[in-house]
C-alpha cells in the first residue's frame, strides 16, 4: 500500500492489486482530489464490497459460534 506496484514482479503485483488496503488508499485518495476521477465508481464499489462480504461473514461465523 506504501510502495509502487508498477516496478514488482507480475504475480507479486497482482496480490498488490488484490489487497483490500490498496483499495481503500485509492479511494481515501480520490476522497482529497487525487488520482483520476474515472476510477472512483470502481474502485469504490470494490471496497464496498469486499467490507460487506467481510461484515457478512464475521456475523456469520459468530451466529454459529
């Protein structure tokens, strides 16, 4: 999330891009009128997503406990 993805290898960048924290510095990023506009929708809803699916299964995982 500190350091550029561009200069790694390609299977060291894809866990780089999969990385929900890099999602969310992408987001708080654009929040301050950084990086290019056309990607908010995106990258927003990834994250969104992702910390639904998360919330889902920690509710989940406590029910059955």
């Amino acid at each position: 999330m500190f350091y550029p993805l561009e200069p790694l290898p390609t299977w060291l960048r894809l866990c780089g891009f999969a990385n929900p924290m890099r999602w969310h510095v992408d987001v708080r990023r654009l929040t301050v009128g950084l990086g290019h506009p056309s990607t908010r929708g995106r990258r927003s809803s990834r994250f969104v997503l992702f910390t639904r699916a998360g919330f889902a299964a920690t509710i989940r995982s406590r029910a059955d406990a």
